[in-house]
C-alpha cells in the first residue's frame, strides 16, 4: 500500500506557510474556528481547481471519493458542503489576496533575468480587462443587463514571465477607461493597452506625466497632423512611421505634445493597424 506524500501533497509543500500564517493572522482568519482551519479550506480549493470542480457538491463528493488518500495530501478530512460553503462566504477575502501577492513577490524575480522577445530592458506589461459572467438570479447586485450580470476583472501582466501583478474589479458596466486611474504607473516601464483604454487625458496624465510609454491602437476617427516622416520597411509590415500632433478639439487639450504613430500590415490577415504610442525614440 502506498504511504507516502500524493503529487498534489508535493506541490502543496512548495506553499510558504510562514507567508500564508502571516495573512491569516493579520485578518484573524482562524478565530473561532473549530474544523476548517484557513490552510484547510486553501488546500480544499486548491484541489478542486486542480480537479476542475465546479460546484460544491462536485468538492464533496470528490472528497468522498478519495477519502482515504485524503491524509497522504495534506487534507484532514472530507470537508461537507455545508462547512466549506460557510467558510467561503465569511472568511476574510483579503487572507487570499495578500497571500497572491505574496507568491508574485517570490516568483517575479525568478524570471527578471530570463530571455524576452523584444531587445529592449524596460519592464513591458499588458493591461487589459475580462468579463466574467455570474447567475442574475443568485448575483442580483451585478446585474448590468436586463437579463445578465457579471463583473469585470481588469488584469496587469508582466510579459517576462506571463505573471498578474495586478488586478482590479468593477461593475461590468464600468468603462475600461476608468481602470486607468488605480494603476500604479512604474517609471519607465511601458504599458500595452488595448483600443478600449483610449483616453488621452489619462494617458497624458497618469502614464506620459508619470515617466512612462504606452502603446495602443489609434482609433479610426482620430484627428491628427504629420509633424515628421521617419523611414519605413515595407517587407516587414511597417507601411509608415511617423510622428504626429493631434488636432481634434478635446484631444489636442488633452494631449497637447507629439505622438508616435507607426502603421502596420499583418500579411497573415491582410489587416492594416495603427498603433500609437510615446515613446519616440
């Protein structure tokens, strides 16, 4: 019979629980707890998304299933529904959260060294947000539909190691836009933001005030002059590259110095885009 540690046991073993009993005591997660303790209920989750369970009942009846492997994975015992329901509604989200970012603080630096596509030494992230869906019936505070709710994630990646080190919810209703104004602008680092991010009031002041580059794709009604023409090549895709002023009403005031806009061509798709940025060197 097999006794020794199952493969989840040894991932789990990776987890540093010093970090993790920080959180929880700076929340007070295990207070009056009986059973479940705040590690217990980790492991349990952790589990379940490892097993791609998709309900509470799913959890415990998987427990169930396994529960005499349970020990040899560091779980005490098979957690009923009911217990692990309670827990995941009253316990301290923050407990999670400060320990997420306690696990991107030890990981970020093991890839601040590693290869990256673009020969340049500035930190590149990616901003962008996702709409997740929830049950109107069981979500009534995020409706943002008649007949749907949900919430909208906004997530910060650093692309030298694909990792989230920031991430911000909203309404679904929200306005990417709106996001802009609680990132924390790292000087200069340079942040790709997708068409929807197109505020330049906000790019002007919070990213190019700030020390910071941007790159995002120009809007179709964009209003602007060709201050300078800088040479092209054609054979990699790049139809023009020049450097612009903005001339609308509202976005010259917004943004009243020069941009970089340099116009590409997929030959995969035949598409042509425009990307703005400003970084003109």
């Amino acid at each position: 019979m097999f006794t020794g540690k199952t493969v989840f046991a040894q991932l789990m073993s990776l987890i540093p629980r010093r970090d993790f009993n920080t959180c929880v005591a700076r929340y007070k997660g295990d207070y009056r707890s009986r059973n479940l303790s705040c590690y217990d209920q980790f492991l349990v989750m952790c589990l379940a998304q490892y097993a791609s369970k998709n309900s509470l009942c799913d959890i415990e009846a998987n427990l169930i299933a396994v529960e005499h492997k349970l020990y040899h994975s560091g779980i005490s015992y098979a957690v009923p529904r009911n217990t692990l329901a309670k827990a995941n509604e009253q316990r301290d989200w923050r407990i999670y959260r400060d320990f997420g970012q306690a696990l991107i603080r030890r990981v970020r630096p093991l890839y601040a060294e590693d290869s990256f596509r673009l020969d340049i030494d500035n930190m590149v992230y990616a901003f962008d947000s996702s709409t997740i869906s929830l049950c109107l019936k069981l979500c009534p505070w995020a409706r943002f539909r008649t007949t749907k709710a949900g919430v909208k994630m906004h997530t910060l990646l650093d692309l030298r190691g694909n990792l989230p080190v920031y991430i911000h919810l909203t309404d679904a209703s929200v306005h990417d836009v709106k996001a802009l104004d609680n990132l924390c602008v790292e000087l200069g680092a340079i942040y790709l933001l997708d068409k929807g991010y197109v505020d330049f009031i906000r790019l002007f002041n919070h990213i190019h005030k700030n020390g910071a580059f941007f790159v995002t794709r120009a809007k179709d009604n964009m209003l602007y002059e060709v201050v300078e023409s800088r040479g092209c090549d054609p054979e990699a895709g790049i139809i023009s590259d020049e450097i612009i002023k903005l001339t609308g009403v509202k976005p010259s005031r917004c943004y009243p110095e020069t941009l970089r806009m340099v116009t590409y061509e997929d030959f995969a798709t035949g598409k042509i885009h425009r990307f703005l940025t400003n970084f003109l060197g």
